[in-house]
C-alpha cells in the first residue's frame, strides 16, 4: 500500500487556464472534469474545472478546481493561496531550473535563485497566479 501528498488548488474561473500554465512549466498533460460532465451546473458554470489532474513522468502531480461555492476563493479569479507554499526539491538541476524559469514568466520572484547558506541553489517566487512556490536545488552551483 502507498500514500501521497498532493497539493490541491482551487480557482474561480481560472483552473483550466492555470493547469495549462502548470504543464509548460511541469510537464505532463491535464486531465481536466467539467462540472457539466458530472450534471453540476448551468450555461458557463458547466464548463467550469469540476477536477483537473496534472502528473508528470519525473513523479510531479498538480490538482485543481475551479471553486463554485458562494464563498469560495474570489481573488480576481486567481488561487487563495492563504499560507500554503509549494516546494520544488531535489538534484535534477536541468529540470527544477527549467520549472524556476516558467514559474517566474509573469512572477513576481521573492528571492532569487541562487546558493544559500546551506549550499544548495534556493529561489522563492510567486507565479502569476499567486502561488507561492520555494525551488531548491540540492548540490546545485549557482
């Protein structure tokens, strides 16, 4: 038997868009369930992301929805990110720099990436959806 974490962000009109984003930066393919599949819905709200699943062949996995309660996320269509922070870690330097230079088109970047005390390369960016991500690379020469 196995267990893991996967993080879940919720939109308001922005999942599908959002996912998108997520498998340039990530890899893989969306995998996206409309409301309207499921019978939930009327006119425009049918379409909305009622589940949309992002997993990558190097292991990463994404999921996301587009928020339809009254009182779900409203901050301009975007996530509600609260105080949760993604983190991107591991030795693949090509990889976890190649998905620091996605999330940072239309970013806004924290703390660059670059060696830390700790010695690896650590960089801290808010995408353009007001995700919260920390890439750190281990070993990693800036």
């Amino acid at each position: 038997m196995t267990a893991r974490l996967t993080p879940y962000l919720n939109f308001r009109g922005k999942a599908r868009e959002a996912l998108a984003f997520y498998a340039g930066v990530l890899g893989g393919t969306p995998e996206i369930t409309t409301y309207g599949a499921f019978g939930h819905g009327t006119g425009a709200e049918a379409d909305l992301v009622m589940h949309g699943a992002l997993e990558t062949d190097t292991g990463l996995a994404l999921f996301a929805a587009d928020d339809n309660r009254p009182d779900g996320p409203r901050v301009d269509g975007a996530v509600d990110p609260g105080w949760v922070t993604l983190a991107l870690v591991g030795d693949d330097d090509a990889l976890l720099r190649r998905c620091w230079a996605g999330l940072v088109e239309g970013g806004t970047v924290v703390v660059p990436l670059e060696t830390a005390p700790w010695g690896d390369a650590f960089g801290e960016v808010n995408d353009r959806y007001g995700v919260k991500w920390m890439v750190n690379i281990a070993g990693a020469v800036s």
